[in-house]
C-alpha cells in the first residue's frame, strides 16, 4: 500500500453522497458506468464496497477480472456522469476523446476526478439483483477540490458554495417576439417590418428565431403573410427560422414554404384543445403522431410539447401526471426537442422544479425547452427555477410581448432583453448583444403606440 491512512478518509470524504464512475479492463477495452453506491467499509485494512446490478455488463467484466478502480466525479463533469450512466447514446465509445491514465490494477482512472480508488476485489456478496462487491485498496489519489458532482431524485446537481448559483455556464433562448409576441397585436405589423426584425435579431446574436405560424389568418390576421416571409427571410449561417403549426393544413404549408423546423402542441386541457384547435387532448395526440412522421419525412426538425403544462385559465389546476404522460408520447414520436408551456403564466418555482426534476431523465437526449409567461409576475423567478434545475433552453420574445389569443389574460412572454440581463449578471452566456435586442424593443414601443412589459430596454 503506498498511501497513508489519512489520504484514504480524506478521499471518502470527497465521495459525500457524490457521483462516481466504476472503471475496469475488459481483455484491451476500458469499461465504466455511473454507479451510485459506493462506501467505506473499512480502515485496516482499506476497504470499499461497489453496488452493481447484475445487469450491467460492467458488474460481469469486474466478476471475471477482480479489479476496479471509483473515480468521484466534480461538480464540473455533469456530461461525463452523464455519458457514463448511459445517458449520452450519441457517444458510442464512452471513453472516447479522454485522455485516462492506467492504474496499478490495469484499471482506467478519468482526468479531473475529485478522487480516485483503485481495488482488487477482496470478496463478493449477493444482493438479489444486484452484487455488492467489496474492493481492497491498492492506490488512491485525493484533489484539494471538494465539489462533487451530486444525484438526488433523479436530479443531477453541482455542489458549490453559497455564494456560488447552480448554474449552467451557457443558455440558450429562442426568440418568439415574431410569433407569439406580435400574434394578438391589432395593429398588422408590416412584411418589410418583420424582415427587418428578423435580421436584426440575427445580428443581436439569436441562433433560434420563431418568425410565424401557419394558422388561419382570419383568426390570426397577424400570421397572414407567412409564405411570403418565409420567401424573403435573411439567410444566416447558424441560424434557425422556424414556424408554429397548429394542424396538417398549416404543416402542408410550412412543408411547401420551405420551412426547416416545425413547432407544434397539444394543451394539457380539454377545454383550451377545444378553443385553440377545436379538437380533444386524445385526437391532437393522435394527429401529432401523424405530423410528426410527415415532418420527418420532408427532413424537418420538430419541436413539439405540452401546452398549458401548469395550469389552465379554465380548467385550473393541471395533474403533474398528466403532463409528464402526454411528454412521454411526444418523446416516443421521435421529436428533436420537447418544448413545456406555461401558457396561462399559472407556473411557480416549486411546480416548475418538480415538474423537471420528472422530465429531464425522461427526455434523455432530447433538448427541454421551457416557453414561460410573465402574467403573474412569475416569469424570471419560474425561469431561474428551470435553469437551477437543469433547464437550459426557453423561450423569450424581445419587448415581453406576446401571449395566447385564445386565453384572454395569457399576456407577456418573458422577456429577451429582461432575461438576458439578468443571465449575463448571473455569468450565463447566451451570445445575446442587448443593447440590439432593447433597440428593437423601444422601436416597436413607438410603432406599436404603447408601452411594452419589458424593463431593460428603458434602461438601456
């Protein structure tokens, strides 16, 4: 053993209630996964133990081999928990582009682990469905760091100081001022007008801009230029123009306007499914599977999700349950991102961290979009509770304009220019420039004849 004793507590002392990774050697192949169940047993000698579920093809290799080696995870490897706990399916080699060092044992050790434990097995216990094998200590390696990276029902989590905000180093927001924002505006707003916005916010640094929806335009005469912008649009390298669909008929029409990517949904309510699109939660789902597969077939992206996912203007209270059902269908369709709308701006902080904390597993890989109103006031504070939580995409219309026509007090999207601020203060990028973005803002003030929800673009 050439470690002390001390160097042993203070390596478990990292682990907490921490992330780890068991590593070992299949023949020439490094093997890993995402374990969660890893403890001391025992000083002198030094020993661990290792829960595997007999499962995994992980908990094989270590039977046959008798070594392995825990890496603890820091705060910072959130993606490397993440690859290894089979989360990541994109990434067929999960040791791929690391560059590991090989333990006395034979095992892999990863790059940056808080710490690291390298064992041969000293005996092997049956635990039904899965084996609790306890390692004997060959080497270990302890950090300074004491940050680990955390997983508490089912949700990943930094463990950082106080006065250090869990959260992401980046965000990014799609902007729907030119759909939903402008969409219950009575004043029509020029084709020239929007095209104009449309490269403006291209050049403000917005990669994802909602410019339309193919709906009836006698009863969105906002949208009724939809072919044409779409015709005319600016084309930026990176950036996505997208369209919201709210039928096959509006899906036909984006397909033959050249449209890249789709939007579309389904209310959590009966009573808004009958008021937005004059059908039943059963039949949209039904008629989203069809869109979905005809989207794909003309090689359209598709986001698509639940509306009015917590609460309803009419129907009040919305079941957790019953939104994470309806997301489970969306995901089973194959969509490119799930998108969760607080349509009524009925969300509060709480609702919205236990409504990710069920979602994000759930999704996997697919990208989670939150679209959050600011009806009530709760806007930023819902949004900062989804970003804590995990979230890192939302929706946000320049000026805070917007809202559903079909839910009279559904008024105000959060903000770009509101929600940029404050992520940039927070030491969140988003590649937003927001003087550009206030400017557009104060403008369409001054066209619109009236004052704009928004906040920073009067101090700016």
């Amino acid at each position: 053993m050439t470690f002390n004793a001390n160097d042993f507590k203070r390596a478990m002392g990292q682990f907490a209630s921490g992330v780890t990774v068991v590593t070992t050697m299949h023949g020439q192949t490094p093997i890993g996964v995402t374990a969660s169940s890893f403890t001391s047993l025992s000083l002198d000698p030094p020993l661990v133990l290792v829960s595997l579920s007999k499962k995994l093809f992980t908990h094989n290799v270590i039977a046959d081999s008798g070594v392995f080696a825990v890496n603890v995870l820091a705060a910072h490897q959130l993606e490397l928990g993440m690859r290894f706990a089979g989360m990541k399916p994109e990434i067929a080699d999960r040791f791929a582009g690391l560059e590991t060092v090989t333990a006395v044992t034979g095992s892999p050790l990863l790059p940056d682990s808080l710490a690291w434990v390298d064992c041969t097995v000293w005996a092997m216990y049956d635990g039904g469905d899965h084996t609790i094998f306890v390692g004997e200590v060959r080497d270990l390696s302890v950090s300074d760091l004491d940050m680990p990276l955390l997983y508490h029902n089912r949700l990943w989590r930094r463990s950082e100081a106080l006065e250090i905000p869990t959260v992401p180093l980046e965000a990014t927001l799609v902007e729907v001022g030119l759909r939903d924002g402008i969409q219950r505006e009575e004043k029509f707003i020029p084709t020239e007008m929007k095209l104009e916005y449309a490269q403006k916010l291209a050049d403000a640094g917005l990669r994802q801009i909602q410019v339309t929806s193919f709906v009836n335009p006698k009863i969105v005469p906002q949208m009724a230029d939809a072919e044409e912008l779409f015709a005319r649009l600016p084309r930026h390298e990176g950036v996505i123009y997208s369209a919201l669909v709210l039928n096959r008929r509006g899906l036909e029409r984006a397909i033959a306007a050249g449209v890249q990517q789709v939007e579309m949904g389904v209310p959590a309510s009966e009573a808004l499914a009958r008021k937005n699109a004059n059908t039943t939660i059963a039949d949209g789902m039904a008629d989203m599977a069809e869109m979905v597969e005809r989207a794909r077939l003309h090689g359209l992206r598709v986001r698509a999700g639940v509306q009015a996912a917590f609460g309803c203007a009419f129907e009040g209270h919305i079941e957790q349950g019953k939104v994470i059902g309806m997301a489970r269908q969306f995901l089973a369709m194959g969509i490119d991102e799930l998108s969760l709308a607080d349509s009524a701006g009925l969300g509060n902080p709480q609702a919205i961290r236990r409504m990710v904390q069920e979602l994000l597993p759930l999704a996997g890989s697919v990208p989670v979009v939150f679209h959050l109103h600011d009806t009530r006031g709760q806007g930023l504070a819902n949004l900062l509770s989804a970003l804590k939580s995990g979230v890192t995409m939302f929706d946000a219309s320049f000026g805070g304009l917007g809202g559903c026509p079909f839910i009279p007090t559904a008024k105000g999207n959060v903000a770009t220019e509101d929600t940029t601020y404050m992520l940039h203060e927070m030491g969140v990028q988003t590649g937003i420039d927001l003087p550009q973005v206030a400017a557009l803002s104060r403008r369409m003030e001054e066209f619109l004849g009236q004052e704009l929800p928004a906040r920073m673009h009067r101090l700016i």
